[in-house]
C-alpha cells in the first residue's frame, strides 16, 4: 500500500475551488483545476511513495513489475497497462460536445493516422492511441450533463414548442422520420450547415429559447443550457446539437455509463470519473478544436431514449458497485461506518472523499487517509481492512478493472 502522488490539469473549463478544497489547499486556486488524475496514463501517471521513502512512477512501477503489481489475470488481458483511469472532475463551464470510439473503431483509427503518419501530438489528429475510452461518472455534488439522444417524440415536442420559422424544416425531417436514422439525418444536417445558414438558423433558436424561459415553458432547463452554450460558444453548430441530447441533472451518488458512440458533455459540477485508459476524443462542437464530421459520425451511436442512472447495487454493508459492461474498469462507492473488508485479485486505487480511513492489509500493515488522499493497492494486497479513523463515517471510491 503506497499514498499516491496526483497531477491536477488545468483545464480552462475546471473549478478554481473543488479539487483545490478537496485537497486542502488554498482556495481559490490561481487558476482553474479541473481533472485530478489517478493512475498510469502516459500522459501523466501517479507518483507513488513507497516503504524506503523514494518517489516513482506508477508507470514505471508497472512496467517493471506487471505481474506482482497487476495480478495474473489482469496482467495477461492487458500486459504491463493498467487498463482504467480515475479521475475527480471538477467543472465549472461546458466541456466540448463528444463521443468515444469503440476498441475495434480506435484500433483501425489509429492504424489508419500512423499509416498516413500524422503526429501524435498534431493538432488534427484523432486517435492517440488504439484503445477504447468507454467512462463513467458519479456525482459527488449535483452534477449536470448533456448525454445520450433524446426520444425523437420529445424532441419533436421541444422543437415545435420553440416554433423557429428557420427551424421548422428539420422538425419535420424528425416527424418524418422519428428513429435513430432520422436523428442521424437530422444531426449530420445540423451539423454541416454552411455559415450562411448556420447564421440564420442559431439566432432564431437563441431568441425562441428566450422566450420560452421567460413564460417558465415545459423545457426551461433545455433551452437555459442551450442559452448558455450560446453565449460561451457562439455560431457553434454544437449549440444546435445539443438540442437533440437528453439534459441531465444528477444528485450526489448518482451516475451515468458512456459507451463507446455516446455523445455527451459535462456542464457543471464536481464527479468521480473512472473510464479505460485511452486519450481518444472525437469532438462535435462547443471548442475551437479540431471537429473531423465524417469520423464523429462513423463511431457516434444514434440509439435514442433516457439515459439510465444509476446508484449503485449495494453488495455489502456500506457497499455499493456501479456495473457496466467495461472489462477495463469497476467503480465501488465506500460509505463506512465500521470496519469492512475488501478483496480483490487485481490492482485499485482508493481516494477517500470525505472524512478520514486507516487501511490494514494481511501483513498487519497499517495506512492512514484523510479527504482527498489517495493509495495503490497492487495485487499482492488482494486483501485490506477498512475502517473510519477519528470520525463516525469515512466515505472513499474505489477503483479496479473490471470482470470479462
């Protein structure tokens, strides 16, 4: 067991005050901070601290040891990679509008861009790596989103409720045709406008989202967040895809599963993100980074209707696992209240959230947690106690690969 060193990214979108108060360290921040990174992305792994006092990547770590760190099965499936990434994300405006491919779609994509020898670090590329990023995301404070497509029904009523003159054409394309190919029509439409159109079209929609706000409509929070969008992107085709995507607002515990092909954006608040280790990101809008149309459009899933959120299944006192079909990742929610016992043949990584956690593994080993910490846990401490320290409840995430 090893206290873990994390990088914070200073995104332009993140929070001055989240990951800063999380940490404890002076708020606000000097500027935004919006993802703590835990894990070994190349990109930037962890530091862990070990037993003799020396500080080494978590990488490197991994590297050299992937059995005894991965355990055999996690080791045979994914070599010396950790396959999940953790993250506290913490966001204060819109992130970009985007999907993520699947393994099969990443891996031809990235053969593709290295056979036409396109950098990595290249401003146009797509694909820095041949994996899949399927992700999830659990609130921590209410946490608001744009994900999945909305039933073509309900954004039929959205659309005609707004009564644009300009958007009426491709209401009716969606009334034609209300399933997950009229969506795929009606998005792409959207989202190759020319600018003369686009110009005409934006407007009007801002201006009848106005209004319906003001008379307190059916879709006030829809058309809010596609006045805010507006206003912090404007004559972003984006805008006008958002308007196709289920608005979501979680309450803490809560959480949502992105799939490969789920367009979606975060908007606002504070999460624990656990997704595959991949840095794919195929954008549709609401950036001023590279958009590639026809490659969104090849890995974006049109299936339609609510997103699912879940809370978790409860498999032990205080216990809760989010399931999803990801074999990279598995996200458990630890709400203790005494001692608990935790076994797993692979790798984790715990961070506790609130409160403060001593860990006793087989050995008699003892490590203590307070908020915002976080630990390694290799294979070879398949088995740890868990209990609140100098607090009635302690609440940590924990993080491991999933099951095949």
């Amino acid at each position: 067991m090893d206290l873990l060193h994390n990088a914070v990214r200073p995104y332009a979108w993140g929070s001055r005050t989240a990951i800063a108060e999380l940490l404890g360290k002076e708020v606000p921040a000097p500027h935004p901070e919006a993802e703590l990174w835990m894990g070994a992305h190349p990109g930037d792994p962890s530091r862990v601290f070990g037993e003799d006092g020396v500080e080494r990547s978590l990488l490197d770590l991994l590297t050299s040891d992937p059995e005894g760190q991965l355990g055999p099965r996690v080791a045979e499936r994914w070599g010396s990679r950790l396959p999940f990434l953790l993250k506290v994300l913490a966001a204060e405006e819109a992130l970009s509008l985007q999907a993520h491919p699947s393994a099969s779609q990443a891996a031809e994509g990235f053969a593709v861009e290295e056979a036409r020898g396109v950098p990595l670090d290249a401003a146009v590329r797509n694909y820095k790596d041949p994996a899949a990023k399927p992700e999830l995301i659990c609130a921590l404070t209410e946490f608001h989103a744009l994900a999945g497509f909305r039933s073509p029904e309900r954004t039929v009523s959205l659309l005609r409720t707004l009564d644009a003159p300009a958007l009426s054409p491709y209401t009716e394309m969606l009334v034609a045709q209300p399933d997950s190919s009229g969506l795929r029509a009606l998005f792409t439409m959207l989202i190759t406008l020319p600018q003369t159109s686009l110009s005409v079209l934006l407007p009007q929609v801002l201006d009848a989202c106005v209004l319906h706000v003001k008379e307190h409509g059916e879709f006030d929070m829809e058309c809010r967040t596609i006045l805010e969008l507006g206003e912090s992107y404007p004559g972003d085709a984006g805008v006008l895809a958002a308007l196709l995507l289920n608005r979501i607002v979680l309450q803490p515990g809560e959480a949502i599963h992105l799939p490969a092909g789920n367009l979606h954006a975060y908007l606002r608040g504070t999460g624990i993100e656990i997704l595959a280790n991949s840095d794919n990101v195929l954008r549709c809008g609401l950036t001023p980074k590279h958009v590639d149309v026809p490659e969104l459009l090849r890995v974006l899933d049109f299936t339609c209707g609510d997103m699912p959120v879940s809370t978790g299944e409860e498999i032990s006192r205080g216990v809760r696992v989010y399931r999803t079909p990801a074999p990279e990742f598995e996200l458990s929610r630890l709400d203790l209240t005494g001692e608990t016992r935790i076994n797993h043949d692979g790798p984790q990584i715990m961070i506790c959230t609130e409160g403060a956690a001593v860990l006793t593994n087989a050995r008699g080993d003892e490590l203590r947690l307070v908020r915002g910490q976080s630990v390694w846990l290799p294979a070879s401490d398949p088995a740890v106690l868990v209990r609140p320290d100098g607090v009635e409840s302690a609440q940590l995430f924990r993080a491991t690969a999933g099951n095949d």
